[in-house]
C-alpha cells in the first residue's frame, strides 16, 4: 500500500532522482557514501510542498507555546484575575498621562538599555495601579516577564523566605511595585522593602512604583531606612503625576445610579 502511495505521489525524473507530483521538487539527494569510499548515497529531501507544511506546522506549534508561556506569565504576575483586562486597549480615555505610559512600552528596548523605571504618584484613585497594570499586560502579550506586588505584601515577607524571595524578584524583566506608603512601618517591615528596592537597583533593571506620596513627601522623610528606600527609588525612577478624578468614586457613583434603576423597577419579584 505504501509503494502504491509512493507510485502515486512521486516520480523518477530525468536525473534518476525522486521527485514530488504535486510541487516538482526533489524528495531526495545523492551525497558520498560516509562508510564506502566511491559509492553514492541516496538520503530522503524534504520536497517544497513538505518543507512548507513543516514550517506551518513548527510555526503554529511556537504560537501556541508563546501563548501558553505569556498566559501562565500574567498568572504569576498578577494576584488578581481582573487586572488581566487592565489594558490600554480597555482604558476609557479619562487619564491623559496613559499616553507616556504607552510610549514607555514603545521604547521598550530603549527603556530596558538605559533602565529607566516610572513613579507614579496622585491622589487616591487615579488610575495609578491600572496603567502600571496596562505596562504589564503590554509587555507580558510581547513574551517579556513582569511581576506586580504591593508593597504591603514585600513588607511581611516571613524572614525564612526574605533572601530567596528578592533574589527571586531581579530575574524579572520589569518589577512593579503599588502603593508605596501602605507597607507596614516596623524595622523588620522596613528592612525588606529596602532589600527589594535595593536588590532592583543593583539588576539594573527598570521598576516601577505607584504611591499616593507627593515628591516632596518620598524627599522629606526622616526616617533613615524609608529614606534609604526612596532615594534608590527616586534615582532608579522617573515621576509622572497622575491627575483627575477618583476612579474609585465615580465608578461608586455609576453603581448608585445602577441601583437606582432596578430599584425604581420594583427590584426581583417573587412569582
């Protein structure tokens, strides 16, 4: 059966070699025997139509691998499934300073050349967790790893894990932390949120910070470790102030008014 396929398939051409009936390119070559000097030897060639099969083939299957690889990057980078659509693709338009975000992905390579971190400061509710999320989600969808952590999180790491914890952290391509000023104030606390920023900063690679601080705030502080912490993090980063109105409460408002609707409707009946 395999020979009537073979028959069927290919042909002897005029050079004696066997050639593919569908695209008319060889199926084999003749090389020198390696164990019998002054003979020839037939070896089996990927024919064009095979060869461009193959390559589909070896292309799709590296898709998929990307894919699965970049999905199970935005688990571990993420703690919270929501923040997977935390995208500029999704943003609303409402926060101006989302367009330096987008180009801080554009130059990317530059970014990662001259280790250029971000702070990102404002009120309360601005937007801030969500561009640094909307920077993750565009890096992680280009293959690249990124981890987002608040600080609240570094700042209770358990002193068995602290050393294996921040080395863990460098070998990402780019580390954002949120909310810089929630952390808890204790020595110990202070102390490992220090040896992360520094552990960052010695990588030489980019960071990026959220905080409700001001500036002057993370400058004027007294304490000599949280001043520590913010002049590695003032001099790895560069400050964007992120302005406008609490996200937070508008979306509260538009939830109220949503209320209001099915409540004016009369709200579930029972029948």
């Amino acid at each position: 059966m395999e020979n009537q396929n073979l028959k069927k398939e290919t042909y002897i051409a005029e050079d004696g070699l066997l050639y593919c009936a569908k695209c008319h390119t060889p199926c084999e070559k003749v090389l020198p025997h390696p164990l019998e000097k002054g003979k020839l030897w037939r070896v089996h060639l990927m024919c064009r139509c095979e060869r461009e099969a193959y390559e589909r083939e070896k292309a799709e299957r590296e898709k998929q691998e990307f894919e699965e690889r970049v999905q199970r990057n935005r688990m571990i980078c993420f703690h919270e499934k929501e923040m997977y659509g935390w995208t500029f693709a999704n943003d609303d338009g409402s926060v101006p300073v989302m367009e330096k975000a987008r180009a801080y992905v554009e130059h990317w390579e530059d970014v990662r050349k001259k280790k250029i971190g971000l702070i990102l400061w404002g009120e309360v509710g601005t937007g801030k967790t969500y561009i640094a999320a909307a920077v993750a989600n565009a890096l992680l969808d280009q293959g690249f790893r990124v981890l987002m952590k608040d600080f609240t999180e570094i700042s209770n790491i358990s002193a068995f894990d602290a050393d294996e914890y921040v080395r863990s952290l460098s070998s990402y391509d780019l580390l954002i932390l949120d909310d810089l000023g929630a952390e808890r104030t204790s020595e110990f606390a202070m102390q490992n949120v220090f040896n992360v920023v520094n552990r960052r900063w010695e990588s030489g690679k980019p960071l990026i910070v959220t905080t409700n601080k001001t500036v002057d705030e993370l400058k004027g502080v007294e304490d000599l470790t949280l001043k520590r912490i913010n002049d590695r993090i003032l001099a790895m980063c560069t400050p964007i102030y992120v302005g406008g109105s609490s996200k937070r409460r508008v979306k509260a408002d538009e939830n109220f008014k949503n209320l209001g609707v099915i409540f004016g409707k009369g709200g579930y009946k029972h029948e």
